[in-house]
C-alpha cells in the first residue's frame, strides 16, 4: 500500500483558518489530519504540499516513524511551527489509514488504552470585553454544563507591564468567576506569554489568594531561564509548554522553566508520536501533561486517541461546546465531551471520521481571521485598526467576507511512478 494523493482544505472560522490534509492510497482508503495554526493558514497549507511531494507520496502509510524523521531532519531549518503543523496534518492522517486499515482505533497503535474517558475542561466561553458579572454568569453556565475546570484570559490585549488598574480589573474578573463557581472547580488562567517576570510574580500572588489553579504561559515563551523566575506562590501551578515545538528542547523547559503541568501541542511539535514521546519525557519528572487544542474537530480527535493512551495526562483543552455552531458538521462521529468528559471513541482510525466537503465549501478562508491578543503593540487587522491601537481604543471587528474567490483550497499533489515517463 502506498500513499498516492494529499489534499489540503481551508475552512474559515472567526478567529483562524482551520487546515485539513486528506491521503489518500493505491488501496482507496484515506486518512484525515489537521495542521491548523494560529494565523499561518496559508503557509501552513504550502508546507504540506512540499513535504507530501518530498517525502510521502509513494511512501506506505505505515511507515510513520520514518516518514515523519525524514520531513523534521531532512529540512536544513528543523521543525519550528509551520513545519511541524504540516508534519503533524500528514501524520494524523498517516494514523488515521492505519487504523481503518487495520480496523482498529489509533489508541490501539500507540499502545493501548489506559483511559476510558478523559475530563475536559472549558475554554472558549470568556468574552473578554465582558465585566466581571458577565464572566461570572458565563462561568456558571459553564459548571451547569458539567465541567469541573474553565480556562479564561482577563488580561486580553495587556502588554508586559499593565497599568495596575487593568491588572486590578483582570483579578476581580478572577474573584467573580471563583465565588460564581464555588470552591472545586478547577479555575485556569491564561496569561498568553503577555507578562515581565515581575508583573507575572505579582499576579501570581494574587491568583492563589482566588484559589487558580493553573497560572499558563505567564511570561513570553522563548525564554526558559524567566520561566523559572516566575513566582510560585503555595497552591498556584505554573502550565506552559504550548510553544515549545520539540522534544529536544522539552529538557531545558524542564530544567530552568520549571512547569508544575506539560502542555505540549500536539500538531505544533508535529505529531501524535512527538507529543507521546514529550508526554515521557514528562513523566520522568513525575508531571501531569494536558495537550494543547484551540483548534478543529479532526485535532480533537486524534488528541483524544492520543490522551487515551497517554499514562500521565490530566485533563484536555475543549472548545468544542463554544465555538462555531458548524464544528460537528465538518466530520462524521464528531468528538464532543458530554457532561464534562470525553469518552473516547473505540471506531477504527481516529474515530471512524470523514470530512464533510459541503460544509468546507460553505464556509471558505476567511483572510480577516485574526485575533489581535496583545493591542498595546498595534493590531493585526490594518492601519486603521493600529491607530486605534496606539489611542487605547477598540480595534474594528474583523473582516466577516473571505478574501479567496475559491472556497475550497484542494491543491492535490499526486504520485508518478518513477519508472512512468
């Protein structure tokens, strides 16, 4: 069996492009993969094609292991996260044929299943230009629903070092969401790499006083050494590790960085086999590990069959009940977590899923897809947007219309026999 065609979809949401690979064999069955990453739809989508002609077309789809050694080391400049988005898209689907193949749920490939089900905890459900009663109200909602753990951003749009009236106002935000939800659920918040080493220390205090129980990414993730500075007052846990695209650099995060929880992502380190071996290297520490997943449904499932059979993971990232009402349109047997938890599918592959290519067509890239996280800085959606900016003001929505006049992005790139002429 050889790997013959890859295609590669773009589906617009509001906030990014979503990025599919479909592959297909010489046997008639194909795989899906996803390589979505934030803003670099187009690039990411570019890198799947070249690595497809490179390295996979004529290749067996069992040969995963060699295959994804060959895309990382091959290329003069290694991994980084539009390489390894395009590895992860091609990887997935890889995993995919293999387990239809084989009638079997990836899970099974990886080892076996050491979880039935796997707790999710909410994200998406935050509308950061809400006050604090509204978050408080959402959070609620959120609880109803049967999460037992919320993540949310109050610092939206903050630079390294905030007036203190803003930083109070993000707290109080904190101490809404806490006192909405009571005392056991477990409340995350995402500091985005916004922070210097001081004002992330400051807030950390202020954070356990609310009971937090993970502080992420709270300063910019390139340097370790500031990680580990951060304070770590008694009962916060520090979560990063979302930009940390390699095993090889995983170690030194360990080291100087010092996380209390691993978030590798499983597209951006380029795979489902990756981000097991960071989730090892994790675990000789004895830390938890918690994927990383703002992105599609085909993500989601592959991330699933992974954390099923993953010994040290805690808990999964959804959005699934908070973003577009299409996502479990865009694939049959759509993953979705059910009061609170997922159960993992036993369906061959990544859970028995296809792509719905009318809701690809419906909804096409969307060139305004953007989200400005850090507007001190200026915006990502045009002058007019970072003259606002540099006033203190809201930036303009952004653009609702695709700037492509073609829905569906489905460059195929096909295998010739080297012996055809």
């Amino acid at each position: 069996m050889k790997v013959t065609r890859v295609e590669v979809f773009m589906v617009g949401r509001d906030w990014n492009n979503l990025v599919i690979a479909r592959a297909h064999t010489d046997s008639g069955v194909s795989g899906l993969g996803e390589g979505t990453m934030q803003w670099q739809a187009r690039t990411v989508a570019a890198a799947i094609e070249h690595m497809a002609s490179r390295y996979v077309l004529g290749a067996s789809p069992f040969e995963i292991e060699r295959v994804v050694q060959a895309m990382y080391r091959n290329e003069y400049a290694r991994g980084g996260p539009v390489l390894n988005s395009a590895i992860a898209a091609i990887e997935f689907a890889l995993w995919d044929i293999c387990g239809k193949v084989l009638d079997q749920p990836v899970y099974n490939l990886l080892g076996g299943r050491v979880h039935d089900a796997i707790p999710a905890y909410a994200n998406g459900w935050f509308d950061a230009d809400g006050d604090a009663d509204q978050a408080a109200a959402a959070a609620r909602r959120v609880v109803q629903a049967g999460y037992k753990g919320l993540k949310f951003d109050p610092f939206w749009g903050l630079g390294r070092d905030p007036d203190l009236a803003d930083l109070r106002r993000g707290v109080e935000a904190v101490s809404a969401v806490r006192a909405a939800v009571g005392p056991d659920v477990k409340i995350m918040v995402d500091g985005h790499g916004r922070f210097s080493v001081g004002t992330a220390s400051r807030l950390a205090h202020a954070l356990a006083e609310n009971g937090v129980y993970w502080f992420e990414e709270p300063v910019e993730p390139e340097n370790y050494l500031a990680l580990g500075e951060v304070a770590r007052p008694a009962g916060l846990q520090i979560a990063a590790g979302e930009r940390c695209y390699s095993r090889y650099q995983t170690p030194l995060l360990l080291r100087f960085g010092k996380p209390h929880v691993l978030q590798p992502d499983p597209i951006q380190v380029g795979g489902l086999l990756e981000a097991k071996k960071i989730a090892a290297l994790a675990d000789t520490s004895y830390l938890p590990v918690s994927f990383h997943c703002p992105f599609g449904p085909i993500a989601e499932a592959a991330i699933l069959q992974l954390n099923a059979a993953t010994t040290n993971i805690v808990c999964q990232e959804s959005f699934s009940e908070f973003d577009v009402g299409w996502r479990s349109e865009l694939i049959s047997h759509c993953p979705k977590p059910v009061g609170g938890s997922y159960a993992v599918s036993g369906l061959p592959g990544l859970g028995g899923i296809e792509l719905n290519e009318a809701v690809v067509r419906e909804y096409p890239y969307r060139d305004g897809a953007v989200q400005s996280m850090w507007t001190v800085n200026g915006s990502m959606l045009g002058p007019e947007a970072n003259v606002a900016a540099t006033r203190g003001e809201n930036p303009p929505a952004a653009p609702r219309t695709s700037g492509s006049s073609d829905p569906v992005h489905k460059e195929e790139t096909r295998y010739e026999d080297a012996n055809e002429a």
